[in-house]
C-alpha cells in the first residue's frame, strides 16, 4: 500500500511550513526568529571520581578534654501563655485576700444612717435600670402600700449600681410586693424582689463577698441565668437551705414570707374546680372517642354486609348462566 503523503517534502527541523499554515522560520522578523532559535548545546564536564574517604579513629585521646562536674541547670525560660496564667493567679490571690479582709470588717448591724429602719418590712430590688430614679422606684412600689423610705444604691461618683431597698410602713404590704412586684418592668427591665437577708439570716454574705443566692453570674454565658423573676431564688431556698434556715429560728425560714391562708384557700379551691372541670372535659373526649369508634365498627358491618350481598348475587347469576 502506497503511502499518500509520499509526495510531500520534509520542512527542515525547527522551521514552520510554508504551504499556507504559516510562514517560515526564515521569513519571520529579527525580533521573532529570535525566539525560536534553538539554545547553544550543554558544555562536557568529566565524570567525578569517587575518592577513598580516611577511615574511622578512636576518641581516647580526647577524654582528658572532657568535662567532669555536671552541667549548670537549665534555664527555662516563661512562655507567654505561662506568664499571662501566672498573672491571673496573682491577681486572683490577691482580690481573694482583700475579700477575707473586707469580709471580716463588714457588718450588717453596724449603725448606717443610710439603712432602713426595720429590716423585716424591708424590700430587696434588683436588676434595676441604671436609668431608673428613687422618685420612679417609689412611684411604681407604693401600689402594694404606703412606702416609708426609698434608697438606691450608689457608687462613689453618685452613679446607680442597679439594685436598692424599698421600706414599707407595715409588713404586709412588703409581703405583697415581694409575691407580685416580682419580673415587674420599670423603664425596659424587668426588675427581681426579695426580702433583705443581710439583716434577717445569720451568717448572710452578700455577692461581693462571695455570697449571693443569684445565677445571673454563675459562670460563662451557656450557664448564666437569662430570665427575669426568682426562679432561681426559688430553687436555692428548696431543701437543706430551707431546713436549715428554719433550724437557724429564722422568721421566714430560708426568708420567704409566709403565704396568706384565705388566698390559699382560694387557689385550691379554685385549683380542685380547674380539676373537675379537666376532669369533665377528659371524660367527654373518651365518650366521643368511643362513640366514634362504635359508629366506625357499625360502618364496617354495613361494608361487609354489603360485600356479602355483591358476592351472592355475583354467584347466583354465574350459576344461572352455567346451567
């Protein structure tokens, strides 16, 4: 067989053909044919010889130049993430020192012209707005009964901390407000009651010292309780703490006014007819779920009922068509 581009000529060995798919090597400008010139060949070097290496010698001409006393300790040195840990615990050491020492000089009892005057009509108000007034703070708390006196707390430059006590003239009134004023919002907050305990429960610490039967600051972020109210008050005051509060002869035990016995009363009666009335509706839900299952039995008789007929007259008129 033929081959059929015999005819054709070979084009020369770095040089582009000239039958119509482009020009010459030959024909391109200088500053193109440049770029296509083959470089100049690589240069001969000789073969490396591989020399005889000395061979391996003993040390014990050098043991008298060795040292004999042990080497000097090291000296480590702190890395950042150390020095920065070791500082937080200086500092913590050190506040937890001025605790001890703050604690042992603080006194509830002491003599203040700026506490109430009787601590068992006393009310405790937290989480307050740090926009928040006493002339506001009186105004929203005199709806439970005549207030007595109103003291936001404080700091040195005449700022709120967001807590302070409402005093009221008798303790019932206290009593309600710390039942109803509890998640009470004044000026976008919803603020929490209770009963001062630095007055009324022995061996009280405040939060500053380490004491303090909130949540709010218990840990990071996913542990922190978020919403308003007692709650949490309610679930410290559960238990031993109740127990042993009232050992203690505490008036309201873990310092939780006790509950009016009429209102009582009047919730248990008014939770035994929510009962019976639950109970009523239970008892109309399972007759109509039973209702409904008898008419769904009495539906399925009927279908079958009706099946029965189709087949019997399916077989009469077979039987007549045979025969």
């Amino acid at each position: 067989m033929s081959n059929p581009n015999a005819h054709r000529k070979m084009t020369p060995k770095g040089q582009m053909s000239s039958s119509g798919m482009g020009p010459a090597i030959m024909h391109l400008p200088p500053h193109l044919k440049v770029m296509f010139e083959p470089n100049a060949p690589l240069d001969h070097l000789p073969r490396l010889v591989k020399r005889k290496m000395p061979p391996y010698t003993g040390l014990a001409g050098f043991l008298d130049v060795f040292e004999t006393e042990n080497p000097p300790p090291r000296d480590i040195q702190e890395t950042p993430k150390e020095r920065r840990e070791r500082r937080r615990q200086e500092k913590m050491a050190a506040n937890d020192a001025k605790i001890q020492e703050d604690r042992t000089k603080w006194d509830p009892n002491a003599k203040d012209p700026r506490k109430t005057q009787d601590a068992y009509k006393t009310l405790f108000v937290g989480r307050i707005s740090y926009e928040t007034t006493e002339q506001q703070l009186r105004h929203e708390f005199e709806q439970y009964g005549p207030v007595k006196s109103v003291r936001l707390v404080e700091d040195p430059e005449g700022k709120s901390r967001g807590y302070g006590f409402v005093e009221y003239e008798k303790e019932a009134d206290m009593k309600a407000a710390y039942k109803y004023a509890d998640g009470k919002k004044i000026d976008g907050r919803r603020v929490v009651v209770d009963v001062e305990r630095g007055r009324t429960v022995t061996d009280w610490l405040p939060r500053k010292f380490g004491g303090g039967i909130g949540e709010t600051r218990k840990g990071g972020a996913d542990v922190n309780v978020k919403y308003s109210g007692r709650e949490a008050i309610g679930h410290f005051q559960v238990g031993a703490a109740r127990d042993e509060a009232a050992s203690r002869g505490d008036r309201y035990g873990a310092r939780e006014p006790p509950r009016d016995r009429s209102r009582s009363r009047g919730r248990a009666a008014g939770g035994d007819r929510r009962e019976r009335r639950r109970s009523r509706s239970r008892s109309r839900d399972r007759r109509r779920d039973r209702d409904s299952d008898r008419s769904r039995d009495r539906d399925r008789g009927r279908d079958r009922s009706r099946d029965r007929d189709r087949r019997s007259r399916r077989d009469s008129r077979d039987y007549s068509r045979r025969y």
